[in-house]
C-alpha cells in the first residue's frame, strides 16, 4: 500500500515537471519570437524614418533653391524700383 502511494506520488511529480518544463519551453519560444517580430518591426520603422528624412531633405533643397531665386529676382526688383 505505501508502495502504490509512493509510486503515485513519485509519478505525479514527474508529470508536473514534465508539464512545467514544457510550458517553461513554449513561453521561452513564444518569448523569443515577440522578441523577434518587435526588433523586425523596429527596424522597419528606422528604414521608413531615414527614407523620410531623405525625402524631407530632398524638399528642403528644392524649396530653399526656389526662395533662394525668387529672393534673388526680388531684390532685383527692388533696386530697379528705388533708382
């Protein structure tokens, strides 16, 4: 009789170890992959950013080439109209 308990005992504790080893493993795999998807996802993101920087920068030189002219002609202009 304390065989059958012990031998019980002795298997539902391997059982549980089993069953917290595995969960232990799949929250490790499920871990590991948020990880992965998140440092994706970041990365992502930093390569859209420097496209748009790229692009705000590209619009910056063209506007400021733009004023840079019509300022020019302006004060052109200008002095023409106060001679």
């Amino acid at each position: 009789m304390l065989e059958t308990i012990l031998g019980g005992a002795i298997g539902a504790l391997i059982s549980a170890t089993t069953l917290l080893a595995t969960g232990a493993s799949r929250r490790g795999a499920e871990n590991r992959d948020a990880a992965l998807r998140l440092t994706i996802a970041v990365e992502t993101v930093a390569s859209r950013l420097e496209e748009l920087h790229e692009d705000f920068k590209a619009d910056r030189k063209e506007i400021f080439g733009r004023l840079n002219g019509i300022e020019q002609r302006l004060s052109g202009i200008e002095a023409r109209n106060y001679k």
